[in-house]
C-alpha cells in the first residue's frame, strides 16, 4: 500500500479589507490591555508632563511672562505638542521589544493581515496620545489655563493632535526597528525630539532678537506650527497680544504637511526594515 505525501499547507495572506480591520482592532485591544499588566506605562505617560507643566509654569513663568497665569498660554499647548513627541517613542519601544522577544515572529504564523500587528501597535500608542493630552489639560486647568474660545474645540485639537502624532509615529517605528534595544530608542528619541520642541515656540514667544536664520528655523518648527494651532483652537488670539487674533487653518495645515512628509520618508524604510528583521 503506499501512501501519498501530503502538500505542504501556506498560510494565505489575502485577507478582505474588513478582517484586516478587525485584526487590527484586536492587536490594537492586546497592546492596550497590556497597560493592566504594565501600569508602569501609563505612569511615564502621566509623570512627565506633570513634571514639565509645574517646573516649567512656576519656575520660569514669573521670568518669562510676569506670572504664571500670563505664561500658561504659551505653555500649556507646547507642552502638549512636546508631550505628544515623547510619548510618540513609546511605539518604538513597544515595537522593539515586540521583535525582541519573538512576538512577531508568532504574529507571522497567523492567518492574518501583514500590516495588522504594526498597525495594531500604532493606533493603540495613538490612543494613548489622548491620555496624555488629557493629563496636561487637567492639570493646566487646575493651575489657571482656561479654554477661551469654545469646548467644542477640544474635539479638533485633540484630532489635529492625534493625527500629527500618527503621522509622526513613523520615525519612531523606523528607530524601534532599527535598534537592537528598547533603552537605545529613548535615546535616539531624546536626540531628535528635545532640539526640535526647544527650536521652538512652545515655550517662549518669537523674538526679533533672534538671529535671522533662527528665527526662521522656529517660525517653521512643526513643533511651533502644531502649538500655534493648538492656541487658536484653545485660546483664539495670540498667547502674548490678545489682541491679534491666532490663526487655525494655516498653522494646522503646516503642521500636517510636516507630519506626512515625515510619514513619506520614514514609512518605506521602516516597512523595508521590518521586512529585514523580522
């Protein structure tokens, strides 16, 4: 009697745009049930921007603005944005322990979509974006920073927000890739993030005392466009004149112009990086 060899079975990789929907909603779901396990997570989330706000409002309000209230205007949306950028590296993170430990590796033995585990770690550091910001408002409330315009313009600014950060992600995804440690992504992170928020208007107004070369390096910051749309969602006139009225759409469309050209250059080399590694 013989017996016949049996084809070797493929896992097929085709699957409908609404499964690829769902299995990004699961992994998305895994990354953030994870938090329960790891509360540590949102803790770093939470620290540092409490940390920032106090230090930053009444240690250099006083010299900044003459006082804490008139500095909140300029601090609380830059503090955001900056926030925004840090906890955006925890993707990296996230991801490079992920490869580390074999998880993807797991992942590609599933019937699943390709994209759903990275995409899946993104939306949930995404989400986690909206803590952040929230943790920030709460607290500039607390101190004396009040939304002047309208508290419907939470919704836009925190969309504008959360759709830079996902944009930006990408760097951090091409970092946590490309490092061999999840220490070595906060460092690089550091790198790129403390010179851009700092080259900013996020915590000091423009000045015509700037060199010329500088000022045209903060005026056009993504960091400085994202904050300034942030203001005049918030506030609706100039943190320092209210007088001058803060313009939205132009600040929002440069900051996101920025995000994408970001997404453009680093999404191809981090899925090429991926595809590499894993």
């Amino acid at each position: 009697m013989t017996t016949a060899a049996l084809a070797p079975q493929t896992v097929t990789r085709k699957v409908s745009p609404a499964t690829a929907l769902r299995n990004v909603a699961t992994l998305t779901w895994r990354n953030l049930v994870q938090i329960k396990h790891n509360p540590m997570e949102l803790l770093d989330l939470s620290i540092q921007p409490i940390m920032f706000v106090l230090l930053f409002a009444f240690v250099f309000g006083p010299a900044m603005a003459g006082s804490v209230s008139a500095y909140l205007p300029i601090l609380i949306p830059g503090i955001i944005v900056q926030n925004a950028l840090f906890a955006s590296m925890s993707t990296g993170v996230g991801l490079n322990t992920d490869i580390g430990k074999g998880v993807f590796d797991r992942f590609r033995s599933l019937p699943i979509a390709r994209s759903a585990p990275l995409m899946g770690r993104i939306v949930a550091d995404t989400v986690k974006q909206a803590w952040s910001m929230a943790i920030v408002l709460v607290l500039g409330f607390a101190i004396g920073f009040r939304i002047e315009t309208s508290w419907l313009a939470l919704v836009p600014a925190f969309l504008l927000l959360l759709l830079f950060s996902l944009l930006f992600s990408w760097v951090s995804v091409f970092i946590g890739v490309m490092v061999s440690e999840p220490e070595k992504v906060q460092i690089f992170g550091f790198t790129i993030i403390f010179p851009i928020s700092f080259l900013s208007n996020a915590f000091i107004p423009l000045s015509d005392r700037y060199p010329d070369w500088l000022r045209t390096i903060m005026e056009h910051n993504p960091v400085s466009q994202l904050g300034d749309a942030l203001r005049g969602l918030l506030i609706g006139h100039d943190a320092v004149n209210p007088a001058i009225d803060q313009p939205v759409a132009g600040p929002a469309a440069q900051a996101l112009l920025w995000g994408a050209v970001f997404a453009a250059i680093f999404l191809p080399l981090s899925l090429r990086a991926i595809k590499n590694r894993v």
